[in-house]
C-alpha cells in the first residue's frame, strides 16, 4: 500500500510549505486511487457563451485610481527557455534591441504607476532556477523597488518526482537535485497562499490579480476591462482565442455536461479515441492564452472551503528520473494548470481576445516576429502588431535544423517583415539590412554555404 509519509517527510525537510505539500498529496492521491484524469469527448461540449474582448472594452469606461490601486500584476517567471538554447531566465532574452522581456514589463508597470499614481504591485512567480538571475537583472531598477524580493517575488514550489513502479520518492544519489520538478503552473494558488502574499495582498487592499506569462508581451493590464472584471461580479476570467490549425494540438475550453462548468481539457486528459474531436478546431474553438483575472477574495474562500487546497485536476506525465538517461528509474511527474482553475470557481468566465494580447515566444520563429518591424514597442512598453497588419500577424517557419536556438538569430540577420504573409525557410541564409520580404515565400537552400540575401524588395505570392 503506498503511502504518503515519505513524501510528505521529504517536502517538509526541503522547507516547502503546507500548502504546497496539500497540493501535492491531493495530486498523489488521484494518481494512487488511478485517477487517469481522462475527460472522454462524451463527458464534455463545446463552450460556446464566450464574451468578446472588443464588445467590453469598447463599452466599458477605464478603470480610475482607486480600482487600479486594488490591483496586482502576477508574472509566471519560472522557465529557462532550454528549449531554445537558454540555460538562464527566458526572461531576459533580448527582444526589442537591447530590451528583455523584464525590461517592457518593468516599463508597463511603471506606466500603470504613473497613470494611475499608484503603487501598482508587480509579482514575478520564480522558480529556483529563475530567481538568482532575475532578482540580480532588477538591480537596475532598483529606485523603483523592483530588485528587492520581498516586493516582487512570489517563489514557485517543486515537487518530488514518483518512481512509476513503486509510487515511492524517487532516489537519483548521484544528482540529488533530479529527484524533483516542477509542479505546474497552477502551483500559483499553493504559492500565493503558502508564501503568505494572498493575506498580504487581501490585507493592503489588493483584491484583483492580473496573471500572465512573462513571455505574452501582448498581456498588458488594460484600464476598460479592469473596470467589467470588476464590476462583472465575476470571480475568474479567462482570455482565450480561436484556435488554428497551428493550435489544434493544444488544450481546449470546453463544458462539462455534468454541471455545466467551463472546464480545460489539455491533450495529456483526452482518450486517443478522442483525438480527432480533440483537433477539431471548428468544434472546440477556444484555447487558454494562460491570461487570467481572478478575485483574490473569492480564491481565499474557496480556498478556506477545500482545506486550503484548491482541487485541480491533475495530470500525470511519464518520464525517466535523468532526462537525459533513457536507461534511468522511470518516474511519474505530477503537475496541475493554472487555467484548470477556471472549473473550481463557481461563475467564471471566459473572454475571446484580439491577437494583439498574444505574442508567446516559444520558438525562435517566434523571436524573429517579435523583434521585427511587424511589432511595435511605445515608450510605456505597449507591445502590439504595426497598423499595417490590421491584426493579423506574419507567420515565420524558420528551418529547425539551423535556427532552433536563440544564437543562431544571429547569424540570419533580421528582414523586414511588416508586408509578410508567411515566411517558409529552409537552409542556410543571411538577410541583410535592407531586405524586405513581402506576401508569401518560401526560401530554399540545399547547399552548406549561407545564401546571401541583399537589401532589396522579395516579394512571394
């Protein structure tokens, strides 16, 4: 029979909080009992009663001072973008000349400052990896109180990892620190009660929370829909867009026809049977921007209803102790998401939103987009797509092979892309300053040399 103890002994050692440690025993618990999880195309339908950002905001008058005040910015600042190459805080990529994202987050918070001459909070959700790096960045604005962490940092939790034949703590002696991962992003609501930030928060006033990812420049605070958040009565909100084709692998919204709740639905929860509703993007038409609004009054007595413990769907992922070791312990890592939280809060909402607030960079692609004249920066970090656009964003497919990490930008060169449709590139290139990519193109390169591309118009279909 397995037990919890062990776990449970070896959080408390590692200094980790209770509630944390609540969380985790919650998740260990499904995963013990066989929980799988699973939400079959059956048990679901499609959410459809979703409101539309323009509508709102566009009737909606802006927030005043004293609502602004009684607001904080939550950015989730944990990973390290290895994926592209980084082995420090994704954060702190150059993104718009010498700009990292800290830096136009740091200017958009100032902005909300100075508009509203409030004392707007921002919170940084670190994670262990991430927080030597960004509190160290900060010191440059430090005047402004953003370097000192017992201001701006909410640090995210970690969680042992569950050998997959024994469901005991798994044991790597050798790298001690692989015995643990991640729990997720929904280890903001552990986090924000365990770190004691929740009562504080509640306790200088603060009853509204703005969350996003530090790599979405496009989620920024707006004034019009701070007022409908408030004044909606509505006590979580979620941001989603339309999928596309590109999107048709990612979670879904979805309503769960037991209750009639909004609930996630990502693919690690879907029955392969179900895979193909699952991608049917003119079905299920929403998916979670990771943006959300949620009432820090209404997350503490939901909170205080469930044993501090806010019950989250769990989802399993089997992977090997060192990830790098196909040949080590198999292990069960156990995470939760944030968005999950939408099924917990009775009368939540969600709010299709304009491509403007969603520029992720998970790619290298991505990067090029953002750094490009495609998108524009103002004064108070405003990020969005240049007029030209009219709201529709280039799309880059730089070759994997060649610009997979962040480094090899450098040698590509950065084309104009404000009258680009779509972007195909495979092989070796360097655009010159100058060049200017028009409609849609693909460009080839089956040799080992860089193709040369001089400053010019190049314009496709």
């Amino acid at each position: 029979m397995s037990t919890f103890t062990p776990f449970e002994e070896k959080m408390e050692s590692a200094g980790i909080s209770t509630a944390a440690i609540k969380a985790f025993s919650r998740c260990y618990e499904a995963l013990v009992s066989n929980h799988s999880g699973m939400i079959p195309e059956t048990d679901i339908s499609p959410a459809d009663q979703v409101a539309d950002w323009k509508n709102i905001t566009d009737s909606t008058a802006p927030a005043g001072k004293d609502l602004i005040s009684q607001c904080v910015c939550i950015k989730l600042n944990g990973g390290l973008g290895t994926s592209m190459g980084l082995q420090k805080a994704k954060s702190l990529l150059k993104v718009k000349g010498e700009d990292t994202f800290l830096d136009l987050i740091v200017r958009q918070v100032k902005h909300l400052r100075t508009i509203s001459g409030t004392p707007v909070r921002l919170l940084l959700m670190n994670s262990f990896s991430t927080s030597a790096d960004t509190l160290a960045y900060l010191e440059k604005y430090a005047a402004d109180g953003f370097a000192d962490a017992h201001q701006v940092e909410l640090m995210q939790n970690r969680v042992p990892k569950i050998l997959a034949d024994t469901l005991e703590p798994a044991s790597y002696p050798q790298q001690p620190e692989l015995e643990w991962c991640p729990p997720g992003h929904g280890d903001l609501y552990p986090a924000l009660l365990g770190s004691g930030w929740l009562d504080r928060l509640l306790e200088d006033g603060v009853k509204y929370a703005f969350i996003s990812n530090s790599d979405n420049l496009g989620a920024q605070l707006d004034m019009n829909f701070l007022r409908w958040f408030a004044e909606s009565g509505a006590p979580f909100v979620m941001e989603v867009m339309r999928r596309t084709e590109a999107d048709k692998k990612g979670g879904h919204l979805a309503v769960r026809k037991s209750d009639g709740h909004l609930i996630l639905r990502e693919v690690a929860q879907c029955p392969d049977a179900d895979i193909p509703e699952f991608q049917n993007i003119s079905k299920h038409r929403y998916f979670n921007t990771n943006t959300l609004w949620i009432r820090l009054d209404s997350l503490k007595q939901i909170l205080d209803a469930n044993g501090g413990v806010l019950p989250l769907p769990m989802i399993r992922n089997s992977k090997t102790v060192n990830p790098r070791d196909p040949e080590s312990a198999k292990v069960f890592q156990l995470e939760t998401a944030m968005g999950a939280g939408i099924e917990c809060f009775p009368g939540a909402r969600a709010v299709n939103v304009p491509r403007s607030r969603f520029f992720p960079v998970k790619t290298t692609s991505d990067l090029l987009l953002l750094r490009s004249d495609a998108v524009s920066v103002d004064a108070d970090g405003k990020v969005a797509l240049t007029p030209e656009r009219n709201g529709a964003a280039p799309i880059v497919d730089l070759d994997p092979s060649l610009y997979k990490l962040v480094d090899s930008l450098d040698s590509l060169g950065l084309p104009s892309l404000v009258g680009l449709d779509k972007l195909t590139l495979r092989g070796r290139f360097h655009f010159q300053d100058g060049a200017v990519l028009q409609g849609t193109l693909l460009m080839e390169n089956n040799t080992e040399e860089t193709k040369e591309i001089f400053p010019g118009i190049y314009a496709g279909a």
